[in-house]
C-alpha cells in the first residue's frame, strides 16, 4: 500500500485534527502564483512548429514530449505523490510503469480518434488526481472510510486521463496528417524521456531527504501542501470553463 507506515500514520492522523493552518497557509501562497504559471499549455513557438510541420520529424516531436513533461507541474505533483512513501525501486517501477503506459494508451487514442475533451474538463481532472493522492499519503481513506483504494489501479487510471491531457493539448493545433503516427510516438517517447528525467531529480532529492529525521516531520506539510495545490488548479480550471461558456 503506498502510504504511511502504521507509527508513520498514528502521528499523520493526529496532526489531521489539527487546525487548518497549514492548508490555509498554503493554499494562501499558492494564491499568490501568477495565473500564467497554472496555464498548462503549449508556448507559442512550439504552437507554430506543430501547426506548420508536415511529415515525419522525430527529434523534435522527442524534444517537445519531453519539454512539456519536464515543464508539466501538474503531471509532475502528481508523481511526486505516487513515489513519496515508495522506497523500493521496484515498486517506483511499477507504479511509474503503470502511469506511463496509461497516459501513453490515451495520448495516442486520443489524437487519432480525434476525442476532443475540453482543456478545462481534464486540467480539472489532473489537479483532481493530485489532491486524491495527497489524501492517500496521508491515510485519509483508510481514515474516514475504512477502506484503502488499490493505488496500483488508481496510477493507471489517472495515467489514463493525464493522457487525454496531452491528447487534449495536441488537438488544439491542425497538425498535419503527413506523418502524424511517427510524430505522436516521437512525442511520446519524448514524454517518457522528460518524466524519466524529472522521476531521477526528484528521486535524487527524495533520497537525500529520507536520510535526515526531517522527513517524517514534514511530510503532513508536504502533503498537505500538493494538494493545496491541487485544489487551486481544479478551481482554477473550472472558473475558466464556466468563464468560457
């Protein structure tokens, strides 16, 4: 199970019936982040590349998949969640494993069967995921339902929808139909490519923190923290749907 360990959690659900101060704290920082850093998109010189590129062009489509995975806070919270009690690089491999193969399944699905989602719909839905997994490190399933979702199928699941989410992002622009195929695996391996690259930094900076004593300490803050964040990119998504009816 990907959460707390039982003394680990003991400590964790205390501080649950703590007052909201840490939340409110952090959601109050999170309200000072400028609107266009929680604008999940493409930037506008790459916008121009994909509209005016035709035919088969891998490297890069594999810099741009990697680039917006790199860039892609959202994806990137996400997995910072799903690796935060996972100490055993066969369980990080599995779980990353599963999120790779379901974003990639619908990243491709997507663009080809030309599923059009709204942007604000799925950004919703990925800041959705990013608060689900907050609330299970901290145990809050177990806690108030008595019950412990299967993590396994939850990170293929939202795999699943972070894809539509790059799927969505790529429907935006008329990319030409003249090598689409081998320019959507290119992407895509381009997105393999940058999370493998974000999964080490933060695997690197998650080794060096659970070596010090501060990491049981801080790791409610933490949590607590992503999904704030969560939060405000759902609220932000859903004003800019109801904004743009």
């Amino acid at each position: 199970m990907n959460s707390l360990p039982m003394s680990g959690a003991t400590a964790l659900i205390a501080r649950l019936r703590r007052p909201l101060f840490l939340p409110l704290l952090a959601f109050a920082l999170l309200m000072a982040v400028m609107p266009e850093a929680l604008a999940h998109g493409v930037p506008e010189g790459d916008k121009g590349f994909i509209q005016e590129s035709t035919g088969v062009m891998l490297m890069p489509f594999i810099y741009m998949g990697a680039k917006h995975m790199i860039t892609g806070y959202d994806h990137l919270l996400f997995l910072f969640g799903v690796i935060f009690f996972l100490y055993r690089l066969k369980d990080v491999g599995l779980y990353v494993t599963l999120f790779a193969v379901g974003h990639s399944i619908t990243l491709l699905f997507g663009v080809l069967s030309n599923i059009s989602i709204s942007s604000y719909v799925i950004d919703a839905i990925i800041g959705f995921s990013v608060v689900y997994k907050a609330l299970d490190n901290l145990g809050a399933f177990q806690r108030w339902f008595g019950y412990q979702p299967d993590t396994r199928l939850a990170t293929l699941i939202f795999g699943l929808l972070h894809g539509f989410g790059l799927a969505t992002k790529i429907q935006e622009f008329e990319i030409s139909p003249d090598g689409l195929i081998a320019n959507l695996i290119a992407f895509n391996v381009g997105v393999e490519i940058g999370q493998l690259l974000a999964l080490g930094g933060i695997l690197i900076l998650m080794g060096y923190w659970r070596r010090t004593a501060s990491l049981w300490r801080h790791a409610y803050t933490a949590n607590v923290a992503m999904m704030s964040a969560g939060f405000l990119l759902m609220g932000y998504q859903i004003t800019g749907l109801i904004v743009s009816q």
